[in-house]
C-alpha cells in the first residue's frame, strides 16, 4: 500500500494559519501515513516514518505547489496552494442584481451614481474602502427588462470605477430556483456567454471578474469545467451539510464539503477551480448579530484570513416582500467591523487573489 498524506489535504489554500513560520520563509508541516516504517525522501528531503507516521516541514512557494512522499511502498503526490496574497481581507458580493441595471436604463439617469441604490455602495467605498461585485441576472421577466436594454453610455465610468465595482454572470433570472441543478453544460454556457456578452458591450472588460457565485450554488462538475475553460477562476458558496448533504456546495460530495466548510478555500487541483466559502449572507442576520457572527469567524483561524460577505440585491427594495429597511446597516455594520480590525477591502484575482 502506498505512503499517505494526510495533512494538508490534497486542495488545500494555505494561509497564515497552517504555516509554521513567518509568511517571508512560508513552510508548512508535512504528516503522513506509510505501512513502511524507516527512511523516505519528502520533496528530496530525508524524512523518516516511525510506527507507521511520519511529519516534516516543507518549504512553500506562492501559488500552486506538489508535495510528494516518496518511500519503499511507493509515491504520494498531493497538491496545495499557498495564498499569495497573505493578511486579513474582506470582499462584498451581491447576488440577484437586474433591478439597479434596469433602474439606471429607464430612471433617465446622468452618471450611474444617479440611481441610489448604486450610490449606496460608493458612499461605502468612499467610507470604508468597500469593494463590491455584482452578480447579474440576464433578465427581469416581470418588468421586462434584460441586460440588452442597458445604454453603453456609461462605459467611461464604469471602467473608472472598475478598481472597486465589477460586475459578473449569476443566472438567467430569478426563478425557477435551483436553474442549473441537472442542467446541461449547453444551456448554462449560453447563459453564462449571454450576460458576460451584456457586461462587455455596456461596461467594458475591465468590469468583469473571474470569481462568481452560481444562483443556488449548484451545478453539476461539467458545467463548472466548461466555467473554468472559460476563463471563470473562482466559485462562491455556503458549503454547508443541510441534513446530512451538501448544501449550496456545486458538486462537492460531502466529505469535500465538510472540509471547505471549515476552512476560506479550497482548490479542486482537477479543474484547477478554487472554491471560496460565504463566511456571512447578510441578509439572514438581524443588525445585532452581525458583528457576533463575525466575531465567531474571526475566532477559527482557519476561516478567519478571507473574510467572504454576501447580501441579495432584492432586500433592500420597498417593493419586494422581504423587504429588510436595515439592509443598509447590515452591510455598513459588517464592513465597519472589518475595516476597524484591519481587513482589507480586495477584489480576487488581483491584490486579494485567491491563489
């Protein structure tokens, strides 16, 4: 039987908190299982296996790394990734956006910042540093409004406001729930091409990001292969157990989902996808829980790194009928607290990248 690793887990992004040294020398520590007791090499190092364990410390580089173990019952490989970008960050998505695109094209509106709901966000950029990414929907059938209808006018600007506001694909709208679970790969790269077209026409390709969250967090491995082959690098989720199943977790089984469940980040090293976890969907806490869930975060130093924040854009309309009017301080109060306990405001990909 070949030697084992068992920690880190094969996929694992590793932040400050599985290091065992400062991030300017990044090493990590090495365990492993082999029925092989005695010499063994990890990474070219001599190592060696006593009652059948084995632990070390390897030297780490940013990005993607291999780890392999190598003794007289044969090779272990596993791969890791070392967070690039080490420190306390935070980063604000909003699900379900069509109304403020729809908004802005039939209000009359002068500058984007016209309409008040977008304005919201910049007196929060303005503010707190806050960097925001909208997850869109193509269309609005109840109004009739699609992304087709949205001018190009603002092109200008929202490529000046690119370094804190972008803009991705998140469904084709609304209902049914759950569109993509069972769904072909055709049908969701057509809608995935079909907004992103949108996105690049009205606002420019400096608008668009390559992490997003699929509506209800569900799609089968394929469909989230032909997302990575199309440039999507990140996908967002719960990645919880809902009675004993995955829950908001794209295809992850459950031992995959329960581990991510524990942790910021989790790459599939077979699709080259990273997998990133909600810390807190605003909109299912009061105002006064917010900075005690938070708080809870911050105290599991695995989950603490990357600080993941999500609202729906439909909770701050007075026409929807969960209507929340402190939806406002929600979002305030969550990036208050992150900006007072020096977590920076990121966009993946770039200076907050994940990996």
């Amino acid at each position: 039987m070949c030697p084992a690793i068992l920690q880190p887990v094969a996929g694992d992004v590793l932040t400050r908190a599985d290091l065992t040294s400062a991030p300017g020398e990044p090493r990590v520590t090495v365990r492993w299982r082999s029925a092989v007791d005695g010499l063994a090499t990890l990474n070219g190092t001599h190592v060696r296996t006593v009652d059948g364990m084995g632990s070390a410390e390897v030297a780490l580089k940013p990005g993607a790394n291999s780890l392999m173990l190598e003794d007289a019952s044969g090779v272990a490989e596993s791969p890791v990734w070392l967070d690039a970008e080490p420190g306390p960050r935070y980063r604000v998505s909003v699900d379900d956006c069509i109304w403020c695109l729809r908004d802005v094209a039939r209000g009359g509106c002068g500058t984007l910042f016209d309409n008040a709901w977008l304005a919201g966000w910049r007196r929060l950029h303005e503010s707190y540093g806050v960097k925001v990414q909208l997850n869109l929907y193509l269309e609005d059938p109840e109004s009739g409004f699609a992304l087709a209808e949205m001018p190009d006018r603002f092109r200008g600007e929202w490529a000046d406001n690119a370094d804190w506001l972008r803009l991705t694909w998140h469904a084709r709208s609304d209902k049914p729930d759950r569109p993509y679970l069972g769904a072909s790969v055709q049908t969701v790269m057509h809608d995935y091409r079909q907004v992103t077209d949108q996105i690049l026409r009205f606002a420019g390709s400096q608008s668009l990001t390559g992490f997003t969250t699929i509506h209800w967090g569900e799609a089968s491995r394929e469909v989230c292969a032909a997302l990575r082959a199309e440039g999507v690098r990140g996908l967002v989720g719960y990645f919880n157990m809902d009675q004993g199943r995955p829950s908001v977790a794209y295809y992850l089984n459950a031992e995959q989902t329960e581990h991510l469940s524990q942790r910021d980040a989790w790459v599939d090293a077979s699709l080259d996808l990273v997998l990133v976890r909600h810390d807190a969907v605003l909109n299912l806490l009061p105002v006064a829980g917010v900075v005690p869930h938070l708080e809870a975060v911050a105290g599991k130093p695995h989950e603490a790194e990357v600080l993941e924040l999500m609202i729906h854009e439909q909770y701050f309309s007075p026409t929807y009928a969960g209507y929340q009017p402190d939806a406002w301080q929600k979002v305030e109060s969550a990036v208050r607290w992150a900006s007072e306990r020096g977590y920076a405001p990121v966009s993946y990909g770039e200076e907050g990248r994940l990996v």
